[in-house]
C-alpha cells in the first residue's frame, strides 16, 4: 500500500468514525428525551442530520445503537472511577469513592438512568447488558474482598454485601437523573450509610448524638455543609428511610442478585 493509500484511509476511517460518534450524541439525546421504547432509527437519522440508511451502515438495529452507546459510557465512566478509586489505599475510603462516584453518574447520564430499556431488550440483550456492567460489579467485589481481608468491612460476606451496595445506590437512581436532587447534597450520607452496614471500621458518627462533638470527616467525604437541593421531592438520607426503600429497588437488580437480597 502505498504512503498515499495509507493516507487516504485514515482519513476515510477518521470520518467514519465521526460519523458514528454523531449518531451516537444523536441517540443519546433522544434517549434523555423520549426513552428507548419511543425513540425510532428514523428520529436518530434525523437529530444527526444524516439518511436513515446512512445511520444502518453503522448499527443494524435500536438494540445495536443502544448497545454501542452504553458500553462507550461504562467503558470510560469504569477506566476513571478506578483510577478515582485507586488514589485511595484503604478499603472504606475506596469505596465511598465508588459510592460518590455512582451517584454523580447517575445525575451526569439520565438518559441512562432513565431509560426503560432492560423491560425492552431481547433476552440476548438482557445478557449482554449484564455483561456490560460486570466490570463495575468486578470493582466493588474488589474493594469489599480487600476491606474483609483488612478487617475493615468486615460485616458481610461479599456475594450478600455487592448487591446491597448496589440497592443503597439505586434508590436514588430516578430523582438525580430527574435533577430534583444534588448528588453531592447526599453523597456523603448515603456512603457513610453503606460504609456502616458493612461494619467499617472508618466511619463517621457525626449526628448521632447532640451532645457529642462533631467527629472528623472519614477519609476521602467530599464535606462540608451539603449544597443546597435543586428542586423535586426533598432527598432522605437517614438509615431509616433508606431501609424503606430497599424492597421497591430490588426489582430493577439482576435476578441472581434480588435471590441475595435480605428478606426483611
């Protein structure tokens, strides 16, 4: 080949791939908007600006279009929280990192956490979707297998303690993508809520006695006076209400996770 059909290629490989990350910004907007039920190829070809036919020489289908688009998301939103997560060397300040990071996700991506995709799917997808967010579950596994071995999260074995993560996470999955609540409003408290159910041994106490003085924030919080709630329903934070939510949340878990959850 010579140096100007090399050329020639890589210029066509660099438009193909704008063309692709053009229809993928068109999916994901439409998807915030509509949801994947409502969102046609025909309403993508449209926002990009390109044919129809132009959009299926890229992705064969919705369920190929939805697919490229969350694995791009969890493949970069993965690859930075563990080098977020990484700056810790603790177990506990690791995964409020985790926690922390989780909740902004979900307030950064609605289109995400408010999609009705997983009814939706075909069963090959349901799989694959699974497979999509192993490599975040294969993290968390990660911090609590290193917290059982430093004695640090020691309260729960990890195959009961990963899906409870993920629950305590998901209840406020809707009202920060819907904006009704700052994530970081809340992020603290509902990692230091995970933090103590899994027995951490670095952990905050504040406020659960007047009389005591304020106890020094736990590695890595992101502290202070939590910022003011935007708008929607108020955010509750205590253990209490978070209990409460736990059983509407463990329908949206895989299947091999909601069989794990505590019966209550």
């Amino acid at each position: 080949m010579t140096m100007a059909n090399s050329d020639t290629l890589s210029e066509a490989e660099e438009r193909k791939e704008l063309v692709r990350r053009r229809v993928l910004k068109a999916w994901g907007e439409l998807l915030a908007g509509n949801g994947y039920g409502e969102t046609t190829v025909a309403d993508v070809a449209s926002r990009a600006g390109l044919a129809r036919s132009s959009v299926y020489r890229y992705f064969p289908d919705k369920e190929a279009l939805f697919f490229a688009y969350i694995e791009d998301r969890i493949t970069a939103f993965v690859i930075a929280l563990r080098a977020d997560v990484n700056a810790e060397q603790d177990a506990p300040s690791r995964l409020r990192r985790l926690v922390i990071g989780e909740l902004r996700r979900f307030a950064e991506t609605p289109e995400i956490g408010l999609s009705d995709v997983p009814e939706l799917l075909s069963r090959e997808g349901r799989g694959r979707l699974l497979a999509c967010f192993q490599p975040l579950r294969d993290l968390v596994a990660e911090i609590l297998e290193q917290g059982r071995s430093e004695g640090t999260l020691p309260a729960l074995d990890v195959d009961k303690a990963l899906p409870i993560v993920f629950a305590c996470i998901d209840v406020f999955r809707v009202r920060l993508a819907r904006q009704w609540i700052d994530p970081d409003a809340i992020a603290d408290d509902i990692a230091d809520f995970v933090l103590r159910g899994l027995g951490s041994s670095s952990r905050t106490d504040a406020g659960t006695s007047s009389a005591a003085p304020a106890a020094a924030p736990a590695p890595g919080r992101v502290d202070g006076a939590p910022r003011p709630l935007t708008s929607g329903p108020p955010a509750t934070t205590n253990e209490a209400a978070v209990n409460r939510r736990l059983g509407p949340v463990a329908p949206v878990l895989p299947e091999a996770d909601r069989s794990r959850l505590p019966s209550r």
